[in-house]
C-alpha cells in the first residue's frame, strides 16, 4: 500500500499546488495553456520517440489494445446517449456533450503522469498507442453524433474527415511514435548528447502535467446539474473501466501491463476537450464542469485503490 501512496499522493499533491497557485493567482490560465503545450508538443513526444526508437520486440498488437480500450469507450458512450434522454441537463443534440464527457477521459494529464509514476516507462508503448488516435477520433465521433441530431444541414462528413485526417497527421504524439519508429529502423541508435535530451524533457512531462492540471482545475465549477453532473461520473469512472476489464480478460490477448494501462485509462475522470466540446456547442456545460472538477477529486481515491487490485493481481 506505501507504494500506491508514494505514486498517488505526490500525482495528486502537484495538482493540489498547481490549483493553490492559481487561486493564489500566483499563475493564470495562459500560464496553464503554455504548459499544456509544452507536455503535448514536447514532452511527451520525446518520452515516446525514445521508447519506441530503442525498445525491442513487442509481444501485444496495438489493435487488440485498441479492440479493449475503444471498444468499452463505444458502449459507454451508447450508454451515455441513452442516459442523457432521462437526465434533463443532459439531453441536447442527442446526448452528443454526455457522451463525449462519459467517454473522453483526462489521459494525457493525469493518466500519463500515474501510469509513469506507479508502472514506469516501460508502459510507454501502449499509452502512447492509445493517446496518439483518442483525441481526434472522439472529437470526428462527437461531432458526427451531434450532427445527427441536427437539422442546419451544416455538417460535412467529407470536411469532418479531412479534419481528423489533419489533426492526426499534425498530432505532435503521433508524430513522436512515428519518428522513433523510422528512427529504429536505421539501426543507427542514440547519440548520448540527443539520448540526455530526450530524458531531460522525458522526466519534465510527468510533474509540468499535473500542475498544468491543477491550473485548469481552477477554473472549473461545481455549480447546477448535479443530476447531469454525477451520472458522468458514474458512466466514465465506474462503467467504462468495467467494461474495459471485461474485454481485457476475456476478448483479447495482451500483455499484462498493456491491460493495466488500458483499464488505467478507462477510469480516469472526464478531461478538458470534453468540457471545450460542451462549451463550443453550449451544451450541458454546467454538469460537464462538474464532473470535470469533481470527478478529478475522487480519482485521487479510485485511482488509489485501482493500482492496489492491479498490484494484488486481482485486476
């Protein structure tokens, strides 16, 4: 148990100091913005490019991975669908913000940083796996689903499609994976100046994340919608991460600690893109504020006892 709390609390403490700074105005939002960024466009690309340019065989395929993560997001976000027709604050264009707030997870901010922090780099393969297609595939999926509801005629599946086509070509993850990919197929190795480089940037994403969060947290609400608010939370900390087991077990074959990240994953509180997408549309921003805000408080304690099943071989 000391080593869950040697990984969580010092996770959850960077984001407690981000969040303190902030309100303290210490730092603001375009100081959080700037450190996004910087973890997104740097950081994290450097800690996959090296992974993948020196790491040996792999024994999982990314599309079992994906098989067992996206699969269990797809039934939660059919789920969330169905749950917005009954959840007031929840029911605009088709449940199409429920959804993407029940399936779109904080992965980059808070799921990296602890699967780094308690597991090590050596998930770094199958986390980048699944942060380099999640953002742009749930951003075309929301959209398409809002569109269904709509009736401007103002959607273009063609144009939506170039867009995902385009983020993912620009998606400084995707690109990290793909460079260290080319890179190890020349067999030419890391200089030791460009290998340090690259450790150097590596170790700063797991700490500049977390206080990036804990910068962002401060502008987030808890106001209204509690209804809206909690079936969120339900939907994405405790039915998507089911599933997710469910398919890991018992659909796909994958390493162990592939599993682990992917059920990780699944139960991370919703992220900010979820909140963007509510806000952009207008549409259940109040509940998706909440379960942003509330839903990263109590990952501090599911999270916590989480890597303690996966440490006691339960999960």
């Amino acid at each position: 148990m000391d080593s869950i709390l040697n990984t969580v609390l010092p996770v959850f403490g960077m984001i407690v100091l981000g969040y303190g700074f902030t309100k303290a105005k210490v730092f603001d939002a375009a100081a959080g913005r700037g450190l996004s960024l910087f973890v997104f466009n740097l950081a994290i690309p450097a800690l996959l490019f090296k992974t993948v340019a020196t790491m040996g065989a792999q024994q999982g395929a990314p599309w079992e991975l994906w098989i067992a993560f996206f699969g269990g997001l797809g039934i939660t976000w059919v789920a969330a669908a169905l749950v917005s027709r009954v959840v007031p604050s929840l029911d605009v264009s088709g449940g199409a913000a429920a959804s993407m707030a029940a399936g779109f997870g904080n992965l980059a901010l808070l799921g990296t940083p602890l699967a780094l922090s308690h597991f090590g780099q050596q998930v770094a393969i199958p986390l980048g796996m699944i942060l380099s297609i999640h953002a742009p595939i749930l951003w075309f999926t929301a959209m398409l689903h809002r569109a269904l509801f709509q009736t401007t005629g103002g959607f273009s599946i063609g144009r939506t499609a170039w867009d995902l086509f385009r983020n993912l070509a620009t998606n400084a993850i995707v690109l990290g994976l793909l460079a260290g990919t080319l890179w190890r197929l020349t067999g030419w190795g890391l200089h030791p100046v460009f290998g340090t480089m690259l450790d150097m940037l590596a170790d700063a994403s797991v700490p500049t994340a977390l206080f990036a969060l804990g910068v962002s947290l401060a502008g987030y609400s808890l106001r209204g919608s509690w209804s809206g608010m909690f079936s969120l939370i339900g939907l994405k900390m405790v039915l998507m991460p089911f599933l997710v087991f469910l398919l890991v077990h018992y659909v796909v074959s994958i390493p162990p600690l592939w599993g682990h990240v992917a059920i990780l994953f699944a139960a991370m509180p919703t992220g900010a893109n979820a909140f963007l997408f509510s806000q952009r549309n207008n549409e259940a921003v109040a509940a998706v504020s909440g379960a942003i805000a509330l839903g990263t408080a109590l990952a501090a304690l599911s999270a916590s006892i989480l890597l303690y099943l996966m440490d006691a071989g339960v999960i």
